[in-house]
C-alpha cells in the first residue's frame, strides 16, 4: 500500500514527505495505522549519520488494521503503543530482561529485519525502516508483534506515544533499576521528556529530595511544578550546588544527557553506595572518572529503555497516568505530520518538553 512517510535522504539534512510502498505484514507482524508519534533525542541523533534512504522515527501510537497469521497479543481496531524489538529467544529476552536483548542492535539499529529485507520501499527500492522495532515517521508501519502493545481506548493516543521510549526511558530508570526507598535522594541530569518522567517516578518512589539539573530555566519551572524539590541550573556551579543540597551525596541519580562532563558530577555527586543510572543517548563516546570516585562503593549503571518489559510496565504507567500521578500531557506540543522538520528543530532547541506529531 501507498504510504507518507518523513524519509531522511540525506543524514543531517531535513526530513522529506514522500509517498513510500509499505508491504503487508509477515506472519509474526502488525500493520498499525499511525495516530501520532512522539519525536525522541534518539531520533535526531540517529538522523545525523543513519544509512539513508532511511524513515525513523519509535514513539508511535495507533490503531491495529492488519496482523500476521501467527498474531495473538492484537487484533484490528486495537489501540497500541509501540516500542522497541527484541529477538524473544536469547537469555536476556527469555528472563523478562528484552531491553537487554543479545541482537537489540540487529533488531532495532540495522533499518532491517534480520533477513536483511525491508518493510519500506522508494521509488521500487528497499530503504532503511524497522528503526526501534517501527520506523513510525509515516503514516502506517509494519511491526513486529512483540514490539506492540494493546492500551485501553480510553488514552489520548498522541499521549501515549513517547511511553514507548521516552516516559519508559526515565519512569523504568527508576521504578525498575534504581528503586529507590521512600525518603531518599534522586539527583535528575536533564529536564527534558525522559528527565521528567523519571522525576514522577521518583514523587512516586516516595523520594523526599529531588534535584533537577538543566541549563534551561523553562525547563526547571517544569520540574518545579511537577515534584522537584530543588532546581539546579547546571554548569559549573551545579556540583556545587548539589553539594548544598545533599551534603553526604545522593542515594541516587540519573544521567538523561549522554555528556561526559555531565556524567561526572552524577557520579561525585553521589554518597558512598549510591548508584548512578545512565540512561542518556548523548554526544560523548566515552566517560571517565577519578577511580576514587567509584571506589567507595558507588555503583554506575547503563539502564537501556527503563529495563522494562514493556507488556507488562507500559499498561502498569498509563494506569498511574489515568490516575492522574503520572501527569505528562503537559509536556506535550502537538505539531501536524508534515511541520516535522519544525517539530523536530523545537526538540533539538528544547523549546517543548515533548514534540508529537499527530495525523489527524
Ligand atoms: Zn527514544
Ligand atoms: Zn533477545
């Protein structure tokens, strides 16, 4: 079928809308007509070096219109949120550990399947898609069954999109990794969408102390509202501001930036066996910290997609979210489909807490 999709021709270049041929779903597949889809820091830095022809594009939501022969979890009409893919069959994915996924680069990361074909075609030439289990910057995607997940009618689709990546990112760092107990202290580097959500999750642990860290004040006025008890603009007053705050160190914190000069005040910012999250897809290859800061017991962990098993914890979270303790809708600015390129250089500069296209 004849397809929009944002197809990215040119890595760093602009988004272009093109008519694309999506082929049907395979047996283990699902063809979802795309309602809305949320534009994650992902994105746009795969955008800036992805194999091209490529369409990106994983915080998508919408309705079920065609499954695979073998399909149970959904049917045609179901709502769904999509996520990333994993291969179900190795160690990790068979222990409920799937963000762990011993082929998650084959499966998400190649704008391939693993036979090396395509759902996406232009101009009758396979192009990159698949990207985080849906390359969802188009109109329908064909995905596979276990990177779907059935909601409930009842939720705003265009909210629902980012708890595919963005709100699991933060929410799962915490609620799944870091656990941390009631009245403890959480150090958040980064107030963007996955920032936030991981500070409701800390409101939601109970944390008594809650610091945020950014260098953009709208942002700050964000977390303020929503739970933070202490704004930190960062830059090189920040640690020693955090310092003030917690003058033993945190139980914990949570690095969203991906930025080595960030990830080493998360690190000295914490107490003697406290444990740093890294969860941000930044600019920085490598990290590095003072050895005696690590050795007083202090744990540093890579937390990929909120360690979730995204079946069971994203109904889980749109339940806090229906309850109204999850309140992320204000995070979120609506751009239609085809002001992508808009909507993109808006989460690029941090002008929106969240950018979600919508098609209707
Ligand atoms: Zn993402
Ligand atoms: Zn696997």
């Amino acid at each position: 079928m004849r397809v929009s999709a944002a197809v990215l021709e040119t890595p760093g270049e602009p988004f272009t809308l093109r008519d694309v041929e999506l082929h049907k779903p395979r047996p283990d597949e699902v063809l979802v007509r795309v309602t809305a889809v949320g534009v994650c820091g992902t994105d746009l830095e795969f955008a800036t070096f992805f194999g091209t022809p490529a369409v990106l594009g994983h915080e998508g939501a919408g309705v079920v219109e065609e499954v695979g022969d073998r399909v149970t979890t959904v049917a045609p009409g179901d709502h769904v949120a999509m996520t990333f893919n994993s291969c179900g069959g190795c160690r990790p994915c068979l222990s409920g550990s799937p963000a762990y996924c011993l082929s998650f680069d084959a499966v998400n990361f190649t704008g391939r399947r693993p036979d090396g074909s395509s759902a996406v075609s232009l101009d009758g030439t396979e192009i990159n898609a698949h990207f985080l289990g849906q390359s969802s910057f188009a109109s329908h995607v064909v995905a596979p069954a276990r990177a779907v997940v059935p909601i409930g009618k009842e939720t705003d689709l265009a909210v629902a999109g980012p708890f595919g990546c963005g709100f699991q990112t933060g929410a799962g760092g915490v609620l799944n990794v870091l656990r941390p107990a009631p009245g403890s202290s959480l150090a958040i580097f980064g107030a963007g969408a996955v920032g936030v959500a991981a500070l409701l999750a800390g409101v939601l642990s109970g944390c008594s102390t809650i610091a945020v860290v950014d260098v953009n004040p709208a942002r700050l006025d964000t977390a303020r509202t929503l739970g933070a008890t202490h704004l930190v603009t960062g830059g090189a007053t920040g640690a020693e501001e955090l310092r003030s705050i917690a003058p033993d160190g945190f139980d914990h914190a949570i690095d969203t930036t991906g930025r080595a000069d960030v990830l080493r005040t998360a690190v000295e910012t914490l107490a003697p066996l406290g444990t740093c999250g890294v969860i941000g897809v930044g600019p920085s290859e490598e990290m590095s910290f003072d050895w005696r800061s690590v050795l007083n017991g202090r744990t540093i962990t890579g937390i990929i997609a909120g360690g979730a098993m995204p079946q069971v914890f994203l109904p889980e979270l749109l339940k806090l979210h229906a309850a109204g303790r999850f309140p992320v809708d204000g995070l979120i600015t609506r751009f239609p489909f085809e002001r992508i390129n808009e909507a993109a250089e808006a989460a690029r500069r941090g002008t929106v807490g969240k950018a979600v296209l919508t098609f209707d």
